[in-house]
C-alpha cells in the first residue's frame, strides 16, 4: 500500500445533520447523497461528506428519467485513488438505488490532472465490472463503503 | 414497421452480455438455436420448438469459466462454440450427442479476453482483451489450437475483433478510440496492421464498442462510447490483384439518434442494422435512397423504447429464412424480436 499519505492535512467539514426518513418511492437530491456521504475515503477514515469530495449540490437527481449523476472533487489534483473512490461512489448507488436508474459519475471539471482518463474508465461498465470481480478491489470497497451501511 | 416481441428468456442470473446465432440452424427443418453469455458465469444454448415457435434452455454450461463469459461464436460449421471469458481463457464446446463438452482451452492473454470471432471458412479464430493485444489461432485437426499470431498496436483495452465475411482480414475496435485492421500481408503467415481508423480520418472520439458488417463485405458499421455510429466503406474488398489493401474511408456518422453509449451494431442480410444501447432501447436504421448526395446515407426505420428494462448489450439477427432479432440485456433477459410491416 501507500507508504506516504497523499494529501496529510486534510481540509474536514461539519457533517451536516440529516433527519430520518422512511425510504422514499421517489428520489431527491438528499436521498442520493445520503447513501454515499458516509463512505470512508480511501485514506483516512473521514467521509467524504466532511472531505467535501461529495456535495449535495455535486448530485443531480432526475426521478422522473432515472438518472442520477454524481460529480466528485478529490481533495488534491494528483490524488491516485481517484478512480476507487469513483467505484465505491459507482458500487453504493448500484446496491442503494432500484435497477431502473443509470448512474454517471465524474470527477469534477480542473479537479485533478487526468479528469478525463478517469471519468473514461469510469463510465466503462465492462471495466467495472472486471474490477469487481476482482478479490482485493472488492476488499478495498468494502472497507470504504462499511461506515455508510450503519 | 414494428419490432414485434416473441419471447423473454429468463435463466441466467446476472446480465447477458452477448449471444450468437448458429449459422448452421435455421433452416432445411433444423431449429435455430443460439448461445447466450453472461457475468454468471456460465453459456446457455437455446433452441427454438419447431412446432409451437417458442424458444427453450436445451443446455447450461457452467463450472469451466471461473468468471465473466463476455463473448461466444459459433464456428461456420455450427459444430463448435467459442466462449471468452474474464478469468484469461478461451474454451471450446463441442456438441456430443446433445451434450456439450469442453474439448480445448485457450491460454495466452495476461487478463480479461473480451471477445472471439471465428473466419469465415472456420479455420481461424482470434480473440481480444484488456492486455491490448489481439491472437489469431490456427484450427487444426483433432480439436487443437495454435497461436499464429499475436498482435500488438492498440494503446488500450480491445474490445471486440470480428472477420471480414469473405477474406480473411480481421477488424478490431478499442477503448483508444480506434479500429484497427489486421492481414497477412506475406506467404509466411506475417501478420500486421494494415490500417488504423481513428479521429483524424472521421473517426470516433471514444471507446468504440462493436463493429459488423453488411452481407457484401463492403461495407462496415461500428458504434461508440462517443453515440454515434459510423459508417464505412471500401472499394475493393480484400487485396487487389496486384497487391497491397484497399483502404476502408468513412461514409457517415449518424449522430444525434443515441444519448447514451451504443453498445452494439449488427447488419442483416436484408440490408438493416440493429443498434443496442444503454438507454435501454432498439434501433434499426436502414439506407436513406431519397438522400442528397453527399448528405447522410442512413435513416432511423423505428426505435423500440423500453426493449429491456437495463442497458441492451447485444443485438444480432439471426440466420435463417425469416430473420428475427435477438437482445441481451443487463437486466438478465434475452428477447427475440419479429420485424413486421
């Protein structure tokens, strides 16, 4: 594993307090987030709500056409878990959201130095999913995706 | 024009990434069969009830890929099937009195092989995958396999290879954007990239996905990541009398028609090719007579919405005397579809 951390001080936010809700027939912005602001990052054990990797007003939510697109901004430009921390994104929606929905997801615009290779590997569903079917991926995501199942 | 639907194949357990047609069924009273494969593991063979038209599972097989299978074929002969899976290997099927037995394995690519397509006379057959490189086999007697070739050029993951329908010159595209065309160019079986299809000479601005081509073998649509699809054309097919290739150009690219990426193309006998994309929808689109010259050559005939509930990965016409269309989807089904007026 890394010897070094990439980015070693951290910029944390107030996690947001959200109310609870029965699960909702349809979806809005905060439902989409919810799942997926708990995620650890792959690094520390902030999520990416307090890392502000993810936002509310980072995910778009259309119900109505089953589309939820997701855009995040790792903490540093040259960030090499990048495209892990879009997987573990990718691999909640898909065990959160009803199979009707097609999920996006890319990194943010100038967020890092190779935006459009990642958001390519990122959109590759066949891609994906020669990654989850591979063991130490799959260990790595759950052990990021374990805080937001709690 | 409507695409009719005949029948949902439920049986496989994950999504069906891709089928094939058995080139040898279909017609002198042998039922179509074809073979489905999905990230279950296994390959399903399914044959159409003559009496009745509705289609069964005559067999499952399973417990020899240890992973995804991506990609099956048939052999010209109907005799064997290819399967192409993430765990490395290339197994070949043959059919034993109803039963199918895995009479060879293919071992050779570092990684994920992502398709398999057999020539036109059955005596080749070349795969993909994620390690960038595309393998030509020879098929020898008693159900052996050599390696003839392995060829590198693409930057990055291959995602299909197909044969031209008459010579022997292969095609494959890739998440670099490009397609890229393989012969042998000697006597001595030297085989090498005779041309690259790529942004500059029109071609597409991502992964490109599937490639097929039309009954004449002049002609060759591919769709892609960037959604469109292209057309493309060559003036004499295979190598001239004199030597050298004769170059595929672009014809045109059909945009607009496709929001999301387009998974596959396949071109029938009659003329029509089928698209599949991850908007969950079926389009057929079909020569454009009243065109102007220069203007588009394609027009879309009908788009079936909703034709599966997820993302089509696969769409093939089947052979035969009353063509039909099958799908495979994400959502684990495979349908067969009737193209009536």
């Amino acid at each position: 594993m890394v010897s070094g951390l990439i980015n070693a001080n951290p910029v944390i936010y107030e996690k947001k307090e959200r109310r609870a809700r029965t699960a909702p027939s349809t979806f809005h912005d905060e439902y989409a987030v919810e799942p997926i602001d708990q995620q650890e990052d792959p690094e520390y054990s902030y999520s990416l709500e307090q890392l502000k990797v993810v936002t509310e007003e980072a995910i778009e939510v259309d119900d109505k056409r089953n589309y939820v697109r997701v855009t995040f901004t790792p903490t540093v430009q040259h960030c090499s878990m990048v495209t892990i921390i879009g997987l573990c994104i990718h691999v909640k929606l898909m065990r959160s959201l009803p199979s009707r929905y097609k999920v996006d997801i890319r990194v943010a615009p100038g967020s890092h130095t190779t935006v459009d290779e990642v958001n390519k590997q990122l959109r590759d569903k066949e891609r994906i999913a020669a990654a989850m079917e591979n063991p130490n991926i799959v260990h790595l995501l759950d052990d990021c995706l374990a805080p937001s199942f709690d | 024009m409507e695409l009719k639907e005949i029948q949902r194949l439920e049986g496989h357990t994950d999504r069906v990434w891709s089928l094939d047609w058995n080139p040898a069924t279909g017609h002198a009273g042998i039922p179509l069969v074809f073979a489905s494969c999905s990230g279950d593991k296994t390959v399903r063979i399914w044959e159409q009830n003559l009496s009745s038209g509705l289609w069964a599972c005559k067999a499952v097989l399973e417990e020899t890929h240890i992973r995804t299978v991506r990609s099956c074929a048939w052999s010209p002969s109907g005799k064997l099937l290819a399967t192409a899976s993430f765990d490395g290997t290339t197994a070949i099927w043959e059919n034993v009195g109803g039963d199918f037995e895995c009479v060879s394995t293919l071992e050779g690519h570092e990684n994920e092989v992502k398709s398999v397509c057999w020539n036109a006379s059955g005596t080749l057959l070349a795969t993909c995958g994620r390690d960038k490189s595309v393998w030509i086999w020879e098929v020898l007697p008693g159900n052996e396999f050599e390696c003839v070739s392995v060829l590198q050029g693409h930057a990055q993951d291959v995602k299909m290879v197909k044969w031209h329908p008459t010579e022997d010159i292969l095609f494959s595209c890739s998440f670099d954007n490009s397609i890229k065309v393989w012969a042998d160019e000697g006597d001595s079986e030297d085989w090498g990239c005779v041309q690259t299809l790529r942004e500059p000479n029109n071609g597409h601005t991502s992964t490109v996905w599937a490639l097929s081509f039309n009954a004449s073998g002049d002609k060759m649509v591919s769709c892609s990541d960037d959604l469109t699809v292209k057309v493309w054309g060559t003036e004499n097919v295979g190598i001239q009398s004199g030597g050298g290739f004769a170059p595929w150009r672009h014809i045109c690219t059909l945009t607009g028609y496709h929001d999301r990426t387009v998974f596959s193309v396949h071109w029938s006998r009659e003329g029509i090719f089928a698209s599949g994309a991850a908007d969950n929808a079926i389009r057929l689109f079909v020569d454009d007579n009243e065109s102007q010259v220069g203007g588009p050559q394609y027009k879309l005939l009908l788009k079936k919405e909703q034709a599966h509930d997820m993302d089509v990965n696969f769409v093939q016409w089947s052979p035969g005397e009353k063509p039909m269309l099958a799908s495979a989807s994400d959502d684990g089904t495979i349908k067969v579809w009737e193209l009536i007026s």
